[in-house]
C-alpha cells in the first residue's frame, strides 16, 4: 500500500532537492526538471506552487 505523506513532508522533500541542486550550480529549467524527476511522489498543484516559490527564494538566497 502506498505510504501516505503530508503537504509539509512534500515541502521538505522538494525543499531538499533544491538545495542539493542548488549546491551544484545554478538551479535552470534541467536542473528544476531533475528534482522533479527525483522525487518519490505525484506532485499536486500545492507542490507545484511551492517549487516554484522555493526556487525563486534560493536563486536570491543562494547556498554559500
């Protein structure tokens, strides 16, 4: 049976992907795409809405 996540376990997540992408480089259309790939779940239109917030926040709060 499917485990069932919540919306702050799905932020997490894609929150950590991003970081871990972001410490590679720069964080463009492939890379954004290779986190979504990654991620162990369907992503809902919430999730979606939070990538992008998060993306848009590391790129002007980049990891040091």
């Amino acid at each position: 049976m499917p485990q069932l996540r919540s919306h702050v376990d799905h932020e997490l997540a894609i929150a950590r992907r991003i970081d871990q992408a972001a410490a590679k480089g720069p964080l463009g259309p492939a890379e954004i795409c290779e986190v979504l790939q990654s991620l162990d779940f369907m992503v809902c239109r919430q999730d979606c809405e939070f990538l992008a917030f998060y993306v848009h926040w590391r790129r002007f709060n980049p990891i040091a």
